[in-house]
C-alpha cells in the first residue's frame, strides 16, 4: 500500500469520526415512557396563591454533576420554578372523610426550567433565588389531579399532570450540548409525590419525576 492510499485512507475514516464525536457530547432524546428528570420541591403558601420551586437533581443522558459541590438547593445548576399558576381547582367529593381530599386544577399553568452556571445560597420562602440565570425550557401545564390525605402532620399528597414544551433554549453544560427540545421534544408527565398542602399555610414538599411524552421523532 502506497503512502498516498493510506493518507486518504486515513483522511476518510477521520472524516466518519468527527461527526460522531460530535454527536456523543449531544444529550439525546429521552425515549418515551422514560424518566425524562427527578427533581425536589417547595410549595409556598403564604401569600395566596403559593410559590412552587426547586431543584433538579437527573437528568437522563447528562453525564456530569448537576451540582457544584455536594447535594443541595444551594449548589443546584438547575432549577424549576412556577411561573404561572393553576386556575382554582374544583372540589371532587371522594367520601365523607374529611381527611381525603381531591382537587382538579384546569389547564394554564406553566412551570420554567432554569440553568445557573454559578449557584449560590437559594432560599425555599424566597422564590426568586430559584429563578436566578436563563430560562432554558417552559411548559405549560395541562390538568392536574391533586390528592391528599390528611392525619397527623404532614399527611400525603400526590400530584398528576402532564406539560407541553412550548420554548427551549439550547446549552453547553460541561462539554454537552443540553436542550429540551431535542431531549423531550411533546413535554413530560409529570407525577409529584409529598406532604399535604395543610389549610393552615404551612405548605408542602416533596419530590417529583417528569416522564418523557412519545410522539414521531422529529
């Protein structure tokens, strides 16, 4: 074999290569029916009508840390904030026990991711430390189904709704390009799992998990 036949040898196979690469550092889509991110929230209540905020803590397909240092709302690059809230939602009698209690919200929420390159110290009663850096995806909120079962503090609660991707802002995060759109491009199912939110505003917490929305690939 001539010097020049494995030159082009060489130039071509480099040539399949780098796209591929360059692929890898890409987060792909989050195939449907999958954990799409997890997350742990606060919700608010004084004043009416409540804040909900957090952290997240996965998401699929991203590599590194999604914290700069250990664990915690503090150190969090990523974060999610209701940025406009539920209708009022309608009583769904259940039984006579007081202590269970189903609320249906109507569509028009809407909840933003948001990417902080340089976390600092957040505060839960403080929504706008959670909306600190650029808004990098906005959902908005189909009905959601709210559950609760009162006892002995705190009670339960569980939430179920899903959310289209109506924007998406794509990212570099540590050597991988992150953008929703790509990542679950028809939205989450979203399923939130806590405390009761009690009548006498002490609010709630807990933790939740969005699920990939399937639909032809784009």
């Amino acid at each position: 074999m001539t010097k020049f036949k494995l030159s082009l040898i060489l130039v071509i196979a480099t040539a399949f290569s780098i796209p591929a690469l360059a692929a890898d550092t890409v987060v792909k889509r989050v195939p449907a029916g999958a954990v799409a991110f997890h997350f742990v929230y606060d919700l608010t209540l004084v004043p009416p009508p409540g804040e909900l905020v957090g952290y997240i803590a996965f998401i699929e397909g991203v590599d590194s840390s999604l914290f700069n240092g250990l664990p915690s709302k503090d150190t969090a690059h990523f974060t999610v904030r209701v940025t406009q809230p539920l209708p009022p939602p309608s009583p769904l009698p259940v039984e006579r026990d007081p202590a269970l209690v189903a609320l249906l919200f109507p569509p028009g929420g809407q909840f933003t991711v948001f990417y902080d390159a340089e976390p600092t110290s957040r505060d839960w009663s403080d929504p706008d430390t959670f909306s600190r850096g650029v808004p990098i995806a906005v959902f908005d909120e189909s009905a959601l189904l709210n559950t609760m079962a009162f006892g002995p503090f705190p009670g339960i609660g569980m939430n179920v709704f899903s959310s289209k991707l109506v924007e998406s802002t794509a990212i570099n995060f540590n050597g991988q390009k992150l953008d929703f759109n790509r990542m679950v491009p028809y939205g989450v199912t979203i399923t939130n799992f806590g405390n009761a939110g009690r009548p006498d505003n002490l609010g709630a917490a807990g933790g939740g998990t969005a699920i990939s929305i399937g639909g032809n690939v784009r």
